[in-house]
C-alpha cells in the first residue's frame, strides 16, 4: 500500500482525479477486499483501514491519495462523513 499525504492540486490535475468516481457514507464499518489495485483519492473525512487478521490500523484523512492493491483485505472504519474518489488501475499504472 502506498500513501501520498496533501497531494497538491497539480498533482490531482495530472492524475485527473476530478473525472472518477465518487463514492461516499457515513459512519460505519466495512468489510472490504479488493479485486483490483485501485487509486482513492479522499476528498472529506478520514478512514481507518485495519488488514485482515491485524489489530493494528493505519489513517488516512481529507488530503490523501491511496494506493490499495489488489487482493488486499481490510476493515474500513468511518467515524462520521467520507468522500473519495476512486480509480481502478491496471498492473502496472502509477
């Protein structure tokens, strides 16, 4: 996994992040696995992501972009409103 933390607006224009996906909640937890590496840029809110069989989390807030690679699994914990966009990537793609 792989974290750039305040990515700055050049950087978000050079990835086009404004054209993907969006996705949003509230507060919950998720189970989550993923099929394919994918790009989460997080627009609002902040994320706890606790790998499977770990009881360690990492953060990650308003600001950040998120490399999660494929067939990586997690526990996704919101404490309040998240926003992201997203972008799957294939093998490869920076």
């Amino acid at each position: 996994m792989k974290v750039e933390r305040k990515v700055s607006p050049e950087r978000l224009t050079e990835l086009g992040v404004s054209k993907w996906s969006v996705w949003k909640t509230g507060k919950s937890k998720l189970p989550w696995d993923w099929q394919v590496d994918q790009l989460v840029y997080i627009e609002e809110g902040e994320v706890r992501v606790v790998p499977q069989g770990s009881k360690r989390f990492m953060q990650f807030l308003a600001g950040d972009l998120v490399r999660y690679p494929k067939w990586f699994e997690a526990d996704l914990w919101f404490n309040g409103p998240y926003q992201e966009r997203y972008s799957f990537r294939a093998y490869g793609d920076d």
